[in-house]
C-alpha cells in the first residue's frame, strides 16, 4: 500500500461513485501488466453497464384513522434485499423516520431476499426512495381522513411524542428510538414556508391542474417542497414550477451555490421519476441516455428556492432537497386525476413528461 497514492478531486458529479475502488483496481492491474503509468476512461456504456446499482424493495403500508380524523396507527412492512439480518449495502430502511414517534401505535417491519447484483448509493442513499413512498402513503391517509395533506402533516408534526416504535426485521429499530435527527418544529417551519410562497390552497387552478406537496429530513437538512403539475389527457405531464423551504441552519456560506445545488437535485429527482435498470440473461440491459434519460431543458420547471436560517449547525444540501420532489410530483398527479402512482419509473403507469 506503501506504493498507492489516491488523489480525489474535490469537485461535485460524482455523487458517492468515487467511494468505489473498481476503477482504481483495473487501473493499478493494468499499470502492472503493461509495466508503465496508464490513464484509464471508462464509457459511458461502461459505467452504466458494471455500476453498483441502488438496490429495489417493496413496501406495503397500513394505517387506522380513529373517530376524530386522527391517524391512530401505522404499519410498514418493507421488503428488499439482504441475507440473514443484513440489508444489502444501501438497501437498509429507517425505521425511525418520520412519522414515527408521532403514532403511538407505530411498527415497522421488514424481510430480505438474496441478490446477487452490487449494489451502492444513489444521491440521498436511504431516502430517495422512503421518502416518496411514506410521503405519497400520508397523502392517501389525508385523502382517506378526508384531510387536506398539509394540514394532516403539520397536525402530525405538532403530535405529543409516543413512545420508541418497535421494529422487526434487519436493522431492527431505530437508533434510540423516535425521530433520530428530525427536528418537528424546523419540519413545520419549512412547511409552512412553501405553502406560502406557493399559494397552497389559495389559488384557482385549471382543470387537470394540481399542487402536490411533500417534505423529508435527509443528512441534516429539512426540505419542503411543492410542486404544480399539469396532467394531459393522455398522461402527458407538465411539470409547471417547483418550490422549495429549507431549512440550512444558521447561515450559508454561498447562498447562490446553495440554491443552485437545491434547484439542481430538484432536477436531478424528477429524472428518477423516468430511471430504471433492468437485467436480461445477467446483463445490464440499460447503456447510455436514451435508455437511461435524464431530465431535458424543455422538461424542466423553475425551482423558486427559499432559505431558512435559524439558530442550528450549518447543514449540508447536496443530498436533502432530491427526496420531496418525487412524491410532491406524484401526490399533484393523484389529486389531478386521481389515479396514484404505486410503481417507479411512473413510465409503468403510461406517464411521461410533454
């Protein structure tokens, strides 16, 4: 090891991928075999096609309303992959995240199938996909409650801590219980923030025209965002304009850079709605962009981004603003048309973006 120099460039676009030694290894073999210094690029096609994939799961939830509107009980049993009492590497679930410790009967379990693909992180490893589903299953609550979701969140957040949720499964429950990390009240301020500025529940849309709300703690930082979504006829989506709260702490060193990285994983969230990685006969099927999109120019919305400072440590932002989107988007596209969307990429539902 004495003969290994590792230097990493400080720059953002690799979005955890440089925490994996598989380049590095080809590239020292390589220098080895040929016996002189060698300057190793993968492509496209090879990245897309040898990458540790962020790992699928299902999740089946459950919850009792009582006689008041309130949410009484919840139940989430995920199921993904692992081996034994082991999740796959970026395939484990929290249990402790929102709601839990605001439900008193609260319980969260989960299973573990074998798989034999590598997996790793995607950007906002262990929320990107929690989020949208937790976040879309609260808004099927509001609806059920006959609720606004706005309203049944901020009811939740103001709720009486309950006791530590059990948990069964992997990972079992969380660490010392409740809500590790979040902050209810920087929740609700964050919230109420950005259905301020996006006139929730104050404006006249057209038809097939809605607001779809969601919020996440994510590494630190509590987002909030809401998104007006148009619904064609024939499923196409328009994506009208995007806003965001969040909560950064007591100051931000580059407020520009800081909305730029928010706007950016906005960005970068609505492309997951379209992503998937599928095999055939072991094989990556799956190459380069025009099986893999990403967001184009044309598709992409204004994010109206607004900053909180408040008394707390500075967080960071590059992972927290990408989770809301997803379900923000999803939750306008049920009140547009009432149809949920239970399956990612929603390209399953016959949804696209105009």
């Amino acid at each position: 090891m004495d003969d290994v120099t590792v230097q990493i460039v400080r720059a953002g676009g690799g979005f955890g991928r440089r925490c994996y030694n598989d380049t590095m290894a080809e590239a020292a073999w390589t220098s080895k075999t040929v016996g002189a210094p060698v300057k190793l690029l993968w492509t496209r096609e090879d990245d897309a096609q040898h990458d540790y994939y962020r790992p699928g799961g299902f999740q089946y939830l459950k919850a009792a309303i009582d006689q008041n509107g309130k949410v009484a009980a919840w139940h989430d049993h995920y199921i993904t992959y692992g081996e034994g009492n082991s999740f796959i590497a970026e395939g484990g679930f929290d249990a402790g995240q929102f709601p839990a410790g605001l439900i008193r009967d609260y319980q969260v379990q989960s299973s573990v199938l074998p798989l034999v693909v590598k997996t790793g992180a995607l950007r906002a490893p262990g929320s990107n996909c929690s989020a949208w589903v937790v976040q879309s299953f609260i808004d099927d609550v509001a609806h059920a409650a006959g609720k606004d979701p706005l309203a049944l969140g901020l009811e939740l957040l103001a709720s009486a801590p309950a006791p530590a949720p059990p948990a069964g499964g992997p990972g079992g429950g969380p660490p010392g219980g409740g809500r590790p990390g979040m902050n209810p009240a920087r929740m609700r301020a964050v919230l109420e923030l950005v259905a301020e500025k996006s006139g929730w529940g104050k404006r006249q849309l057209p038809p097939r025209t809605a607001l779809g709300i969601a919020c996440h703690y994510d590494h630190g930082g509590h987002v909030a965002e809401v998104a007006e979504v148009t619904v064609s006829a024939d499923k196409k989506i328009k994506v009208n304009k995007v806003w965001l709260a969040a909560d950064v702490g007591s100051h931000a060193v580059n407020p520009g850079a800081a909305e730029h990285v928010l706007q950016g994983a906005v960005i970068d969230g609505l492309s997951e709605l379209l992503q998937e990685i599928t095999l055939k006969n072991g094989r990556v099927v799956q190459s380069n962009y025009h099986q893999h999109p990403v967001l184009r120019m044309n598709e992409a919305p204004p994010v109206e981004v607004h900053l909180v400072k408040t008394n707390n440590t500075p967080n960071g932002l590059g992972e927290p603003g990408l989770p809301p989107i997803l379900p923000a988007i999803c939750n306008a596209i049920f009140k547009a048309t009432g149809e949920r969307i239970h399956t990612l990429p929603f390209t399953k539902q016959g949804y696209r973006f105009a």
